[in-house]
C-alpha cells in the first residue's frame, strides 16, 4: 500500500536521481494528470521545492496514483533500475 510517507521518500529519491528542476516538472505533470479525474487540482500549484508539496491535499487513491506515474515517469528519465527501486518500495 502507498502511503504519502512512501510518497514523501519517493519524491526524495527521484530528485536526488534527476534534480529537483526535473521533479518539478514531473509533479507538474502528474498533477495535470490527476486533474483529468479531479479537477480541483486544476488550480493546484508545486512549490518550488516539489518535495513539499502538500500531499494532504489527495486522497488514498489519488496517492497510490500518483505514486505509479512517478515510478513510471522517473523511469523513463533515469532509468528502469529506478522504477524497480521504486516500486520494490511498496510491495
């Protein structure tokens, strides 16, 4: 189960992997991704340091969400070996 401090770690590690300017892009567009569904987060901005971004602001399900889409999206960035770190996270 994905919980937002699996998430929090998560969002540590990915920008230790591709930089914090890099995060913020992939927050941006996970969020984009989210609002699809929600459309709440539509006004949704990330902080300058994406690591703070507020995740009580999401539901369980929303967490879990966006969780999958950064392992997926920081994989392709980085590296497979970093969804599986990632994902192994959770299991």
């Amino acid at each position: 189960m994905v919980t937002r401090d699996k998430l929090r770690k998560a969002l540590h590690t990915v920008a230790e992997a591709v930089g914090q300017a890099n995060l913020r892009f992939v927050v941006e567009r996970i969020i984009h991704d989210l609002s699809i569904t929600n459309p709440s987060f539509r006004e949704l901005q990330v902080p300058e340091d994406p690591t703070e971004l507020d995740l009580e602001l999401f539901g369980d399900e929303e967490i879990e969400r966006f969780y999958y889409l950064l392992a997926d999206i920081a994989g392709s960035l980085a590296g497979e070996s970093l969804k599986e770190k990632l994902l192994k996270e959770i299991e």
